[in-house]
C-alpha cells in the first residue's frame, strides 16, 4: 500500500529537520576548527554556516575591562566604575552592571563563573569642588559579579590590605566556599604612609578575605601581567634588570622536584628588549606572548615576541600590532589573540590570528569618551 501524500510529507520535513541539525552541527564544527576568525569569515558563507558559526562563538567566553582611568571629564568623573564586556559573537562591546565603587588599577579575574575585581585605586568623595584633582587612596575592597548576576556584591576585604596594581590568577580548587586567588606583586601604604612595593604573592579566600603569604618573589616588582601556563606553573612580567632588559620569571616546581616538592620562583630568559606596560598570554601552541608595552625612551611600541618553553628556550618574534600601546587589556582565546584600549590615546582594539600570523582591527572601539587605561580585565 503506498504511504499517503500526508505522510510522505511528515516524513519528508523529518528528514530535512535532522540534515539542518546536522549541518547547524558540522558548521559549528568547522568554525571552532577554524578559530576565532575563521569562525567570523564563515558568518557569511550560507544560512546553514552561519547558525553553526554564531553556535560555536556562542560558546566563547567575553573579554571584559572593568574600571580604570578615562581622560575626559572632571577629575572626580575620570575615574570610572563601568564594566564592558566584548560579545564574541557580534564584536560588540556591550554594558555590564558597574562596579559598586569606581577604581583604577584593579586587580581582576574570573572565578567559577564570576567576575572578581580586588583592590585598586579609589578616589576621594570628600573633595568639596569636582574640578580640582583629587586624592586617591589604595583599596582593600573585593566586589564580586556571579554569573547570571544582576549586580556586583561586596565581599570581605583583604586581610593584608589595601593594595593596587596587583595582578590575580584563579586557583583551581574546590575547599573554599568561593574560590581562592593568587594576588602577586602591587603597592600598599606603609604604617608611616609610604608606599612600598608588595615582595610576595598571597593567597586569597574570597569567602573570608583572609590573605596568606606565598613564597617571595625574585625582584622588587612592577609587574606587568601573569599567566598560567599550559604545565600548570605561573609566568611573571617584571621589571627591568641589571642589563636593562625585561624579565619574566617562572613559579613551579623544581626542575627535577618531586610531585609535592614546594613551588620556587625561577628567573626565565629576558626579553630582546626593555618593556615597561606591556601585556602577555598563552598562544595556543604553548608559547609565552608579551605584546606592546613602552620601551627604551618611554616611546610606546608595538612589537611582540614569543618565548619557546621546554628545553630550547629562546624568544621569537611575532608580527607586530597595527598600533603601539601600552597598559591595555590582552587575551588568548580560540587561535587568537584580542587587545583593546591602553596609551596613547587608544580606544581601537584588534585580534592576532595565529594560523593566517597576522593582525585585524576589530569594527567597534571601547565604547569610552575617551582613552582607558588602568583597568582590569578578564576572560568571563
């Protein structure tokens, strides 16, 4: 007996709903294959590459800036408690709920899922006239954004005290109510009001505030940034040594340490050349990447170069960004490489594409009046 026009149809739209879900799925495949920018180009291939490539880059996590020093306005409005975050998906930079108090210099990472700022410089409220400049005073506040949260929510305060230009890593552990993050390097007001350069790194409990020294550094600090690297241990820009050249150094275990060995802090090859304000991250092939920064002169650069881990260990260079900037948000993620904001004067923002080793300028700049600069920022 022959089926039925009716159920020929039925079974008809049955197979066209399962081959779309399939392709939806192979697209998405492909996009995350391809990175983050292959994933982009395919938005406008076909209907069918479109879906899968926005699914794929519906996956990606934002890069958020929060914070930080603007250089319009009065001196009470520069200052800012705006938080930003950059869709993925359509590379915009869309609105997040503000800071609780405005900072700059904040330290700032994600942790389960949450947004976590530390520290960082407050100004005054006491000023009587907004157009005078202002004082500042070091934070020991810790506000937290949880995922799907609809405002930021203060937390304990750092028992070690009021700190900024610190820079935090999340710690993966899973004892501590909230999560634990490790505070390396920045500045705190002494006992007589100096202020004087953090030597360690301190552990921190956001549940309790509670802070607990690490082991001490290798340098007076002036750190730059700090990333994980793919071995688990932790890199560190630092300042200048006695040859004037950057330096980065290495926290982990021994060489030849056993599993439970105590983690030491190690001094890694310097880079080709003096950096000061520069940012770094993990290439999804493993290498160490510091971009930007000022160099010999204080003139900004817009150089880049990648260090080799393992047994060879030497620094490459990498093509260098459209603009020279110091001080700005930087992050890896999906084959790229996305830096926005920072000196002079930058609100742009472009990404590095690993596979292709070229750079593109992203179409929306920081949705800032004017240059940003001192501001956190974190993958979220």
């Amino acid at each position: 007996m022959a089926p039925s026009p009716s159920t020929t149809r039925a079974e008809a739209d049955s197979w066209a709903v399962d081959r779309a879900v399939s392709l939806l799925e192979v697209w998405a495949l492909v996009a995350a294959f391809s990175g983050l920018v292959g994933a982009w180009q395919l938005l406008g291939v076909c209907r069918a590459a479109r879906a899968g490539a926005k699914e794929f880059l519906g996956t990606l996590p934002r890069l958020v800036v929060c914070g930080g020093y603007s250089s319009v306005g009065t001196p009470r409005q520069r200052t800012v408690s705006a938080v930003w975050g950059l869709d993925l998906a359509t590379m915009r930079w869309e609105a997040m709920p503000a800071l609780l108090r405005a900072r700059e210099r904040p330290a700032c990472c994600a942790v389960r899922g949450a947004l976590v700022v530390l520290g960082g410089l407050t100004p005054s409220t006491t000023s009587p006239d907004p157009r005078q400049l202002q004082r500042y005073y070091r934070s020991s506040r810790v506000e937290i954004l949880s995922k799907g949260g609809g405002a930021f929510v203060e937390l304990p305060p750092l028992s070690c005290g009021a700190i900024c230009g610190a820079v935090v890593i999340a710690v993966d552990e899973s004892h501590s109510a909230l999560g634990q993050v490790l505070l390396l390097g920045g500045k705190r007001t002494s006992h007589v009001g100096m202020y004087t350069s953090i030597l360690s790194a301190q552990l921190v409990d956001l549940a309790t505030g509670v802070c607990t020294l690490q082991a001490d550094l290798l340098h007076t600090p002036k750190l730059l940034a700090a990333v994980r690297l793919p071995d688990g241990g932790i890199a560190c820009i630092g300042g200048a040594d006695i040859e004037g050249l950057s330096t980065w150094d290495r926290w982990g275990r021994p060489v030849q340490g056993a599993l439970d060995a105590a983690w030491t802090w190690r001094r890694m090859p310097a880079m080709s050349i003096w950096r000061d304000g520069c940012s770094g991250c993990v290439l999804s092939d493993g290498r160490f990447a510091v971009l930007g920064g000022y160099s010999t002169g204080r003139a900004f650069t817009s150089s880049c170069e990648a260090l080799t881990l393992g047994g060879d260990e030497h620094w490459s260079p990498l093509l260098q960004m459209h603009d020279s900037r110091g001080d700005f948000a930087c992050a890896a993620v999906a084959g790229c490489v996305i830096v926005a904001g920072g000196l002079p004067q930058r609100k742009s923002a472009e990404v590095y594409d690993e596979v292709l080793g070229r750079w593109l300028r992203l179409p929306h700049d920081l949705p800032s009046n004017g240059e940003l600069v001192d501001f956190g920022s974190a993958l979220l």
